[in-house]
C-alpha cells in the first residue's frame, strides 16, 4: 500500500535515507529515524545503487485522481468550522449528506455520503445525523399536555402499581 504523504516528501524521505546510509548509518537506525521499516530502506538503497538519485524521485501517484484539489479540501473543512445554518441547513449539525450536498452546489462534484462519512472521519471530523423534529410540532401544547396529561397519567399508573403490590402481599 502507498504510504501518506505529497510525493514530493516521500521523495525527501527516501533521499534522506539514502545520505544517511551513505554517513554511515546502519539501516535498522536511518528505518528507525523515519518511522519505517528497515526492508524499505535496503530497496530504496537498490534503487539508488541502480539508477542514482533519479530512481528516488517522485512519480505519479497511481489510481484514480482526487475530485477535490487541495484548495477545495481545505475550503471544506473551513466550512466545517462554520454553523450549517450559515449555508441555509435547518439544524446546526453536519451531515455527510449535507457536505455532499453543499459540495454539489458549490462546483458540480458529486460524492457519496458513506464516502465522506469516511473522508470527515479522516480529518478528525465526526459526521452527526440531524434530530428528527416533527414539522407540526407545537411547543406550547407540549408543555400543556405535559402539565395535565402527564401528571394523570403517572398518578394513575403509581396508583396502580400499589394497588398490585399491596395483592401481591395480601396474597402471600
């Protein structure tokens, strides 16, 4: 698997190798230093033995090309930082869903919610499912139900529960 990182810092990171085998480190502590393995290290010193510093350059990377640049990722997370409410979403939660969504309307590029749920939680973000709030919802007719209804029913039902526990111990 390709490691993480621009092609040019991976390409610094197999010249350094190399210089420092060339001062006369061992390969266990130049894999060491840079946090690989040493098998990675003697097949970067084949390449050079073999083609010099041009066989450590970089090359593209392989595999489909990214759909956002660079500038548009960092735009995205920018908008991560900000309320979606400042981009005319209801709530106050990001969604993968909704990042698509406003990612299709800023430059036409259409992405799949499980993809960037996958893509947020990469970049240390966590995708939030929106609270289902009813649209005929009434706060005030809540909270007189509450006041009336709620209070009956929970009377009646503890009246309840001692009616059956005082059988029960009748009963006994």
């Amino acid at each position: 698997m390709r490691p993480k990182g621009f092609p040019s810092e991976l390409e610094r990171r197999r010249v350094l190798a190399v210089e420092r085998v060339l001062d006369g480190y061992s390969n266990g502590e130049v894999a060491d230093f840079l946090g690989v393995d040493a098998s990675s290290v003697r097949r970067w010193l084949a390449v050079f033995h073999q083609d010099g510093f041009q066989g450590l350059a970089a090359r593209p990377i392989p595999g489909r090309p990214r759909k956002l640049t660079h500038t548009q990722e960092k735009i995205v997370v920018r908008w991560l930082t900000e309320l979606p409410t400042e981009h005319d979403f209801a709530t106050e939660l990001w969604t993968a869903a909704r990042l698509g969504q406003l990612i299709q309307t800023e430059w036409n590029i259409v992405f799949n919610h499980r993809y960037l749920a996958h893509w947020l939680r990469e970049r240390g973000f966590s995708p939030q499912k929106p609270e289902r709030v009813p649209r005929e919802r009434d706060p005030e007719a809540l909270a007189a139900w509450l006041d009336a209804e709620w209070v009956r029913i929970k009377k009646t039902r503890a009246a309840g529960m001692l009616t059956w526990l005082l059988s029960m111990k009748a009963g006994c």
